[in-house]
C-alpha cells in the first residue's frame, strides 16, 4: 500500500504531536510529580474564580466530568487537592490546593523555561495561534 504525500504528512504531524507530549509531560513529572494534565488542574485550582468545583475544572480541562472526577480522586489520595463538600450546595464539592499541591504548581513553573526554549518568540506565537485555531475547532 502506497500512501500520498498528505497522509504522511498527516502522520508525521500525529506523531510530532505526541512526541511534544510525551516530552512534557516528562519535564512535569521530573520537576513536580505531576502529569501536564494534573498541573493544568493545578493551575485551574489556583487561577479560577473561587470557590473551584469540578464542573469548572472539567470546562477548562475539556474532559468528561466522570474523568475529571476520577483524576480528583487520584490527586487528593496522592495529596496534591482537598475535596470538601459545599456549605451552601451539599451536591458541589469544592476544590482547593494542599500544600503539596501547591509545591508541585511552583515546581512545574520551571517547565515553562524549557519549553520557552524551544521557540524563538515567532515561532511560539505561530505554534499558539494554530493550537487556538484547532482547539476553536475541535473544542
């Protein structure tokens, strides 16, 4: 089987894109504990308006709520999040950051460095204009 130019291409590209994965989340890992996607549960503990329930982090994130629900569960057993349910709604949990959570947000900081690095800043402003432009449209 021959394939075109555009399937490869379309290939290639896949592979690259998880390559970049793969490579992030190894910086996050070695530098804080975490997946890039638990720092970005991280981030939206610490940056969203307050008090932050699941269903915000689920927004953000883009997954499923019974997802977003497990991963909660794992990194409040791993002591990076407190789940504590809501005063004025027994029904919402409300999400906030241990002190572990916090270390491992300061930590992840560093990765940013590494992967500022990689691009000059035009092409870091062509790379997020194009991952904007897919996530407008997938998302």
């Amino acid at each position: 089987m021959v394939m075109t130019q555009e399937k490869t291409d379309m290939l290639d590209l896949i592979k690259v894109a998880g390559n970049f994965q793969t490579y992030v989340d190894s910086l996050y890992l070695k530098a804080a504990g975490v997946t890039s996607v638990q720092y970005r549960v991280l981030m939206v503990v610490e940056n969203g308006t307050q008090p932050v329930i699941e269903t915000d982090i689920r927004k953000v994130t883009g997954r499923g709520l019974n997802s977003i629900s497990m991963l909660i569960d794992r990194m409040v057993r791993s002591g990076f999040l407190f789940r504590n349910q809501s005063a004025e709604d027994r029904r919402k949990a409300i999400i906030t950051l241990t002190d572990k959570g916090k270390d491992a947000l300061e930590k992840g900081r560093v990765c940013w460095q590494y992967i500022d690095a990689l691009l000059d800043p035009g092409h870091r402003q062509m790379l997020e204009e194009c991952l904007r432009t897919i996530n407008e449209k997938i998302g």
